[in-house]
C-alpha cells in the first residue's frame, strides 16, 4: 500500500481518490476550504492554502506521503522538487508541475524550444505593455492570466476599447502571486479537442486514448464527446505533438492535451495540463475501456496498461448551479455527507433525468454553490456508431433537467 498526499480536492481529484481506493492506497486530500469533493472519500485530509509553501512542508511532514499527487495550479510548485529529491514521487514529476502551473513556462517550451505550432503571444505585467502587444497581436485576441483555472480572467477582446477591462479582468483572475497576462492571437479554429496522453514507467510506451472533442464558455468546459472526428493526417500531428511535450516534461501519469483544428484542417497546441482533464470526464460514461482516473493511477502507481480502446460513444454536458443561486452550505444538519436532493436552494432533479437508458449522473458534493459553479456532469453513451450529435444534445438536455440551468449559461 502506498501513502498517497492529493494536493487539491475537486471533482477531477475525488475520481482519481476513488480508483487509487479500490486498489487499495491510502489518501489524504487537501484543499483550501473543508468538505471538499475529495475530502469526502479519502482516508484523512488538510485544510490549508498550498500557496502556503511553509504550509505544504509541514502537511507533508507530518504524513510523510510517497506519493504527491497534484489536482490544482495554486501550489508552491517550486517546493516539489525539493520533496523529489528527498525521494517522494510527484505526479507526473516536479519539472512538469513547475512547467505546466504557469502558462508563461509551458508555451515558451512548447514554442521556442519544441518549434511545436501556436498562436502568436505576447506577456504583459502592465496596461502599457498590454496594450503595445495587442496593437502587434491585432483583433480579435485572446487574454489569459498566466496563472489560473476554469476561465477565470480569460476574455475575448474585439477593440481597443475593451483592453482596460481585459487586462483588469485577466489580473483578478489570476490564482497565486503571478501577476501577469498573456495576449494571443485569435485562432478561426472549426474545433477544439483534447487528446488524454498517457506516460507510463518502465519503458512501457506512450499511450493515447481517442481524441475528445469538447466545448468551452469563457475558457471553461462546458460539453465534450468521444470519439471526435479527425483524419488519421491530424491525429497523427496531435500524438507527435503530445508526444514530443510530455517527453520534455517527464514523469509519468496521464496528460490533457488541447489542441484547436483550423478550418484548413492544422493542429495547433494550445495548452496542457499534468494531470486529469476537465473534458476526459466523458470518459466515466464507459467510452473507454478504463477512465482517464484509472489510466491515472495505474500509471503512476507503475501498473501496466495493456491498452486504451473505444467501448461506447459518449458525451458531457456541465450541470451548473443557477445565475439566482444564493452561497449556501448543501450540507446537512445530521453530518457531513452531502445530499443531492431537496437540498436549499439547490435540488437535484435526478429522478427526471435518470428515466433515459444510457445516462449516468455524477454530482460532485461541493459544500457551496455559486451562479455558475459545476456542481455536477451528465454521461450519455450509446454504441461506437452512434450518432455523437445526437448524445451531446441529449446530454446537454438532461443537464438542464438536473437543475433547471442551461450548460452555456453565462458565470
């Protein structure tokens, strides 16, 4: 049994803290605030800021994990090297953390020292030097924080008019101490998709699952569905790209890596995170014949893959808490265990939702809600030849079921 420290407790990290306790390992999740979705099925957990590094130290001090697993980007990255040093594993590895925790990091990388294909981008640290870089990038263009997650601060900027509030918006919206945007060059992609990038240890090869493709609203997932239709040309351009990245960072795990498909039929890398995928969540409905979770654990436990093959069709659609939702506990008196219905002001219509075969519900028991929030995701699947279109309606349908709110809901 190995001691496994989960830095970052959401709906990505509650999966993983499942399939690493079917096989038997013992967790301890962490996060900022308690109860946390993790927290609800692990063996222990620690409440703190890990931007706190003095913080983290002592958490992993005091449990002396072998293992670190990673779930978020507010971390005192630069800390993880020391614990690999001193002989504890840090999924996928302490440089890919580094790296990938910061936008600035993983594009130069990705660009300057792999030549891999991008959209053109400039840093900014002041409004000046912001506005300098869009009159060079032109309109439309992307802004990001270089330090966030789930589209916080991310905005589409049409004007000159609107780069005061872009760039105010971006710094707010950072997570951590990086105070620093990054301006890019809008893409006319026909698509976006993720391919889950699987590295594993002893020699065994890169795998890769079926590409997904997926929807975002304001830099945040909203739907996604597997498999994505690409010609075998792009797939092979995505895998070389994924493959080249993930070498360079090391270590072993699974990787999400986005992608946008020009209209011309280009792939161009976008960005990748170290870790489970916000859109692999599809995968939970059987698409695949093990989820992005397990593909996880097993490789960083060093289990072997035998393989990664299509069992269904999928899709997801984000159940979101409503715009007029007030922040408020959905514990219950009695404990600690979330419920998922007549809960104040939220209640989960799953009995509605649950009456269409092929459908699975998973709510994720955040303690608060707020407008805009993924409290939870719908699965639909069907057979491989299935009509995908069709599975991404139904399951957008069937999450506005849940709780009364559209998935493209603005926040």
């Amino acid at each position: 049994m190995k001691k496994i420290l989960l830095l970052g407790s959401g709906e990505l990290g509650k999966e993983f803290v499942i399939a690493a306790k079917r096989a038997g390992q013992y967790v301890i999740a962490c996060d900022r605030y308690d109860n946390a979705p993790a927290m609800q099925v692990a063996d222990e957990r620690e409440v703190f800021s890990m931007l706190d590094g003095d913080a983290l130290e002592a958490v992993v001090r005091k449990h002396q994990p072998d293992i670190i697993v990673p779930e978020i980007e507010a971390i005192r990255t630069e800390r993880l090297f020391k614990f690999e040093e001193e002989g504890i594993q840090v999924t996928p590895s302490a440089r890919a953390v580094n790296f990938t925790m910061n936008r600035r990091a993983i594009r130069d990388l990705a660009s300057r020292e792999l030549g891999l294909r991008t959209a053109k981008y400039f840093y900014a640290k002041t409004l000046e030097e912001f506005k300098t870089a869009a009159a060079e990038i032109g309109f439309p263009c992307v802004v990001k924080p270089l330090m966030s997650s789930s589209g916080h601060g991310q905005s589409y900027v049409h004007n000159a008019d609107e780069l005061e509030k872009a760039f105010n918006d971006a710094m707010e919206g950072s997570r951590g101490d990086v105070k620093e945007v990054i301006i890019e060059e809008f893409i006319d992609f026909d698509s976006e998709f993720t391919l889950l990038t699987v590295t594993q240890k002893n020699g065994w090869p890169t795998l890769f699952c079926p590409p997904i493709g997926h929807v975002q609203k304001g830099g945040d997932y909203r739907e996604s569905w597997q498999p994505y239709k690409i010609s075998d040309e792009a797939l092979r351009q995505a895998q070389t790209m994924a493959d080249k990245v993930t070498r360079a960072l090391t270590g072993a795990g699974i990787w999400g890596v986005e992608f946008f498909l020009t209209k011309q039929g280009e792939v161009i890398f976008s960005e990748l995170s170290p870790r489970p995928h916000d859109t692999g969540m599809v995968t939970l409905g059987h698409t695949t014949n093990l989820s992005e979770f397990e593909l996880h654990f097993r490789a960083v436990m060093g289990l072997p893959i035998a393989g990664i093959h299509l069992e269904h069709a999928g899709a997801s659609a984000v159940i979101l808490a409503p715009k007029d939702v007030a922040t408020e506990s959905q514990q219950t008196v009695e404990g600690s265990a979330p419920s998922f219905s007549a809960v104040s002001p939220l209640s989960y219509r799953l009995d509605e939702a649950l009456t269409e075969d092929r459908t699975r519900i998973r709510i994720f028991g955040k303690p608060e809600a707020h407008p805009g929030r993924r409290m939870g995701v719908v699965l639909c699947y069907g057979e491989v030849g299935d009509d995908v279109n069709a599975l991404r309606d139904k399951a957008k349908r069937l999450a506005k079921t849940v709780l009364g709110t559209d998935p493209y809901m603005e926040k």
